[in-house]
C-alpha cells in the first residue's frame, strides 16, 4: 500500500502509529516525500517567483505559466511507480490525500495496471467548479509563514481554519510542524509543486474511463478542498464509492483513524464500502 502525501507535506504526515493500524489490517505500508519536498530531490536549477506564476494564471497566459513550471503531476505520479517498481513491486493499493489524492488519480489513470485500488481522500478532480476553497482556508493556505522555527511551528495554528470542528487540536497541528520543520525545511518546492497541481488541469475525462476499484473518502468539515470535490470524483469514476467522514476536515484526526483504516481496509480488501451522498 503505497501512502501519497499532500501539498508541502512530508511523508511524515502520515503519522507512524496509522501507519501501523493499517499494517496491522495486513498491509506493507509505504510511504515517502513527495519530489521538492522532505527528503526527496530538489528542484533548485528550476526558481520560480510564485508571484509571476500566479499572476499569468490569473491573465490566462498558461503558456507562459507552463514555462514556469519544472515538472508536471504526472511526473510527481510516476515518481511514486518509480519507487514501486524500485521495491519491486508490480502492483500496489494507492491511497492519496489532497494533492496526494490528485497524484494518486494520475498514478491510476496512466498506469491502472500498476494499481490494485485506488483511495482518493479530501481530494477533487481538476475541474475548477468543484472542490473549492473557502475564502479563509484559501487565505490562511497562502499567507505568508515565518522562516525561523518558533514562528514556523506557530503559525500551524492557522491550519484549524480546514480541520475537523470537533477534533481540530492545535497541539497535534503544532507537533508535526516541528518535526517538519526539523526534518527539512524547504519553502522553495512549495511554489513548484503548486504550479504542477494548477497546470494539471481536469482529469475528468480520464476518470470516467478508469476501471481501478476505487474508494472516496472526504470529511464534512472540509473548506480548503469542499466535499463536492470528492462528490465528484466518486460521480465520475464508475463503481466508485463515497464515504463521506462527519467530523473530519482537511485532516486526520486520531480519533477517526479507526474508521479510516476499517474503511481502507474493507475497500483493498475487496469489500468496498457504503455509497452516501
């Protein structure tokens, strides 16, 4: 089971101990940095002033907003095939949240022989009218964050803006940001990664096409990416289902974790799960 994390998340966010339920479900659980992020290689050949970027996708100028770009999400997807056929492993139950979620469609809809099931979590499919962000989840996701680590660890509490109403806790939001800011800290990819994910464009289409079992998972409480995003996305994947997580936002509260694990747990083991809408 290869684990996809989000945008500017290490791999880390996929804390140990849920990991280990899953593991404990009978999986080999894997996880790993996404490119430009942790760990993994960086782009620093490849600069871009987030600004500019911004500015010609606001214009519609997408030519020059791709040739700002370094790489592509397909790129970012193959990367985690990449690791898989390193491992060598063929074949592999990929779960990916948020643009993780995003990396993990692209993974199944190029490659669906690479992949037993796929598990879209608080993700969306590309098309601009569904998945959006609220205004203040949107603002808190772009302000600017301090560079020195008390500042840096501080600022996690804007994140509570698209946590779970009931189970928010700045603490936990707090303690990952220490342990990423001590792991690696690195704002430059940040700019890059989001090129990719906003020049990726719909994949729509190609989910309509694709024939991997697929679950839905999205929490109600979500604002940095809404729900219809993950409505959708189980809409256009054929026999997708949806579980739609009361109590959850754009996280993952360790008070789910349970349900989350039972739902991924049932969905690659062949038992797929409740449709709700």
């Amino acid at each position: 089971m290869l684990l996809v994390a989000g945008f500017g998340a290490q791999m880390i966010s996929w804390h140990e101990d849920f990991c280990r339920l899953l593991a404990e479900r009978g999986r080999y659980v894997i996880r790993y940095d996404n490119r430009d992020c942790g760990l993994s290689t960086k782009f620093d050949d490849h600069p871009l002033d987030l600004g500019r970027f911004i500015a010609a996708v606001s214009s519609g100028d997408f030519v020059a907003a791709q040739d700002m770009a370094a790489y592509s999400l397909l790129d970012m997807a193959e990367d985690g095939l990449g690791l898989l056929t390193a491992l060598g492993i063929e074949r592999a139950h990929i779960v990916g949240a948020s643009m993780g979620g995003m990396i993990a469609q692209t993974m199944a809809t190029a490659h669906p022989e690479r992949c037993i099931t796929l598990t879209s979590m608080m993700s969306s499919t590309g098309e601009p009218e569904y998945g959006q962000s609220s205004p203040n989840a949107q603002q808190a996701l772009f302000a600017p964050t301090p560079a020195d680590r008390d500042g840096y660890i501080a600022a996690a509490d804007r994140e509570l803006v698209w946590a779970s109403r009931r189970y928010g806790d700045a603490g936990t939001l707090r303690e990952l940001a220490a342990r990423s800011y001590d792991r690696s800290y690195y704002p430059a990819g940040i700019g890059r990664q989001l090129a990719a994910m906003v020049l990726d464009g719909s994949r729509a289409e190609a989910l309509r096409k694709l024939h991997v079992p697929t679950l839905v998972i999205h929490g109600l409480d979500d604002t940095l990416i809404d729900p219809s995003g993950g409505r959708r996305t189980a809409a256009l994947v054929p026999g997708a289902q949806l579980r739609l997580m009361p109590d959850m936002g754009h996280d993952r509260p360790k008070e789910l974790w349970h349900d989350l694990v039972d739902a991924i747990a049932d969905h690659t083991n062949g038992g797929g799960a409740a449709k709700l809408s």
